[in-house]
C-alpha cells in the first residue's frame, strides 16, 4: 500500500479540541491509526509510519491555514 492510500485510511482518526469557540485539529489519534492500518491488512512499517506522520504535518498546517 503507497503512504497516500495508508493516509486515506486513516483520515477519520483526527484528534480535535475546541479553543477559543473554534475547533482546532492536532494531529492524528496514533491508536486508531495503527487499527485502522491493521484491519486492512497493512503492514505497518517504519517508513510507512514516518510517511504518514510527514502528510500528517502537512495536513495539520493546510487545516489551520498555514503554509509548510
């Protein structure tokens, strides 16, 4: 499975807190996405995972409307 897919799999695993009257997302609930990944039959491996944790930051940044 290609990081991209392995992301895709794992977008329902946001962990978000509400500050300021908005929500704000953190970053992905690491648990879920280790089931997630699991029960899908992905081998999760360590490129995968810092993969993953790259797009992570990526989106995290896109999210709260800052570039890179």
């Amino acid at each position: 499975m290609t990081p991209v897919c392995a992301f895709l799999v794992s977008t329902t695993q946001w962990r978000t807190a509400q500050l300021e009257g908005r929500i704000v997302c953190l970053g992905l609930d690491y648990a879920g996405v280790r089931a997630g990944l699991e029960g899908a039959g992905v081998e999760i491996t360590p490129e995968l995972w810092g993969d993953l944790q790259v797009m992570e930051a990526a989106a995290v940044a896109a999210l709260r409307g800052r570039r890179g």
